[in-house]
C-alpha cells in the first residue's frame, strides 16, 4: 500500500496540518480529551468540510468521489453505527470472512444471524472492526478502537490491525487516551495540544 499523505488539512478553524503515515507503519495519535484528535480523522476521511491535499499514493481525495475515498481509507469511529436489524445485513458478504479473523474478533459464524439490538457495546466495536476490515481499506483511521473491550479482547484485536497493517502495508493513524497501548502497538507518536496544535516529534507544531 502507498503512504498517506497529508498537506495543510484546514477544518473548522483547525490547522493547517500535514504530516505523512509510511505504508505499514502505525502512528499513535494522543491529547487531551476535546482536543480534536476525533475531529482530525473524520477530516482525513473527508467527512466534513476541509481544505488541503489529502493523498494516498495516487489517489487525491479531490479528485475521486468520495464515497471512494471514504472506503480506501477507512475510518473506524469511536461509536459505530448500526441501521438493520440482523449483525450480518451490515456486511455485503459476511460468508467472505474467513474463520480465522472471526475468531480472532471473539466469534463464530452465529453472529451473522444474531440481532443487533442484543449486541453489548464490546460486541458492536469487535463487530465495527470486522466491517471496517471486511471493506479492504488501504489505509486504517481508528478511534479509539478497544476503549470499550476487556483486556483479553484487548490484545487479540490489536493483533488482529496490526496483522491487517503488516499484511497489506495498511498506513494506520491510531488514537487512544492508553498511553502503554501506543507503546505496544505504534512506531510512533503524533501529539495533539489542547489549543488545537499537532506535535510532531522531531518537526514543527502544526495547527492554530
């Protein structure tokens, strides 16, 4: 996979950011809760308003429609979102998945029948993240993603992205307010200050 790049991202009087994930490379993303590290992936994945170059590899954000973009680089949101009623409705072909990655999101082949509504919290992440991996993505967007998980699940989903990163060189920018996680599962670290400012070790301060 390429890498993704981005050059004077401008959003809701953020910015400008820019910085660049390498193909296969982790970087963690970390700040102060209202910061606006959220508000930065939804922007990356162009879901609200912006401006700047957003690239992965050859492919421009501006220059493909952006249900496109939005599939390449995939973004996982902190609260997933669900509108039918049975799990596998929610897949276009849940009979794709293979065992091995159902097993290593903590289920079997049942889930495709189960009913949304029973569904705890944990499930819907573990079942968002089977989605989110099932659509091929160049390039992995993930917020927050085990927030809600016990720490077994903990560790087979973060084995499960990196796997998905490694295999297909996914570029992945990784938020998470559990600083020994980024330790585990990152390269490095992008640093988002309260006043809006992004960190980047080793360069400039981005951002107003």
């Amino acid at each position: 996979m390429p890498p993704l790049e981005i050059d004077k991202l401008c959003f809701r009087n953020r910015g400008p950011y820019s910085f660049r994930l390498e193909s296969g490379e982790c970087v963690g993303l970390q700040g102060a809760s209202g910061a606006g590290k959220s508000l930065l992936l939804r922007a990356i994945a162009d879901l609200d308003p912006r401006t700047g170059t957003l690239r992965l590899g050859d492919l421009d954000a501006d220059a493909v429609a952006a249900p496109l973009w939005r599939r390449t680089v995939g973004l996982l949101p902190a609260e997933s979102g669900w509108w039918l009623d049975l799990v596998g409705d929610h897949f276009t072909d849940f009979d794709a998945i293979d065992d091995q990655t159902l097993t290593a999101a903590g289920f079997d082949r049942s889930v495709q029948g189960w009913q949304v509504s029973r569904l705890s919290t944990g499930e819907k992440q573990r079942l968002a993240i089977l989605r989110l991996l099932h659509n091929q993505p160049r390039c992995l967007l993930l917020d927050e993603p085990t927030a809600s998980l016990d720490q077994q699940a903990v560790t087979r989903i973060e084995e499960l992205l990196l796997t998905y990163s490694a295999t297909h060189q996914a570029p992945v920018l990784w938020v998470s307010h559990d600083l020994t996680q980024l330790d585990r599962v990152c390269q490095r670290r992008l640093f988002m200050e309260s006043t809006g400012h992004l960190v980047i070790p080793g360069g400039p301060a981005d951002g107003c």
